[in-house]
C-alpha cells in the first residue's frame, strides 16, 4: 500500500448541515458504502447522557450539554476512516472543531430556502403557524448554516433530491475528493 493510498484511508468524512431529522440515516448510508466507521456526535452525547438532549438539556441546562459536546468533538478528532456526522452549530462554537475539520473533509448539506420552509412544515405540522415555534426552528435553521461562513467547507445542494441520489452523490463526490487529495 503506498503512502498516497495510507493517507486517504485516514482521512474522515465529517458530514453537517440542516435538512431534516433523516440526517442520522444518510450518513449511515453513506458511511456503509464507503466502508466507513460511523461516527454520530449527537447520539455520542445522547449515550453518555443516558437520555435524550431535550431531557438532559433541562435536567442539567445547556452549560453541562456544551462542556460534554467538547469533550466529545475533541474524542471524535482522534477518530480516523470515519464518517463524523455533527451539526453546524457545533462546529462553528466547540472550541475542538478546527482540530476535527482538519482530520478530514466536511460537506455542509443545503438546500433552498423555499425547500427547507416545506420541509419545516411537513416536519412541524399544525406547529408551523404558530409564529414562535416557526421561529424557534428557523433559529435552528440560522444557527446550523452559520457553518457555512466557516473556511473549506464544502456545499452539497440536495434541494428535490431523493435520498437514493443524495448517498450516491455523496460517495461519489467523497471519492472524488479523495482522488484529489490522497
């Protein structure tokens, strides 16, 4: 194996963006045809809570969440051959995420403004015309695309794409990307 071929093999695959809650299971996707470990921060988190981030969020408060997201941002950088699935907003405030993009490539999944407000709506229901929970989910919304004024990220627009031919892009654009820098 030359050392061209070593070095691709331990790059990782850091995957963010704001689309909708089937992240978990792209990257899953994603990660099994390109024989990647899978590596979910949020279900990190989760597990070392022993409970969901909506419950321990207001059991403990959103200090207690943060210290254990960069505690676990800063594990995850040590991770090699994976794909790291973390949102946005981690990346842009965990003081440990310079450390974890450099570790690999991170693709920023997009869509179209119009697509995403469907998409909330579809998700949210009944709640969307209530003007506080809309807003409370575009915050979300704002917050995670914050990633995308960070430096080398790339974008991947999956506006009216179906999941089939988003893993299928996002393996290919992976191999393609570690062609090029391998």
């Amino acid at each position: 194996m030359s050392v061209r071929s070593l070095m691709a093999q331990d790059r990782n695959l850091i995957l963010t963006g704001y689309l909708e809650p089937n992240r978990p299971r792209l990257g899953r996707q994603v990660a099994q045809k390109l024989g990647l470990r899978f590596v979910d921060i949020e279900e990190m988190m989760e597990d070392r809570l022993g409970d969901s981030l909506e419950n321990a969020r207001a059991q403990y408060g959103e200090r207690h969440i943060k210290t254990m997201e960069d505690q676990i941002v800063r594990d995850a950088a040590l991770y090699r051959h994976a794909l790291i699935r973390v949102n946005g907003s981690t990346l842009v405030r965990c003081e440990d995420a310079a450390r974890l993009m450099a570790t690999g490539v991170t693709i920023c999944l997009v869509a179209r403004l119009d697509a995403v407000l469907q998409r909330m709506h579809l998700m949210m229901g009944a709640r969307f015309h209530d003007p506080s929970g809309r807003e409370a989910e575009i915050g979300v919304l704002r917050r995670e695309w914050a990633v995308r004024k960070l430096p080398n990220i790339l974008e991947y627009d999956a506006t009216a794409k179906d999941e089939p031919t988003i893993v299928a892009e996002l393996v290919a654009l992976w191999q393609s990307i570690a062609i090029q820098r391998g």
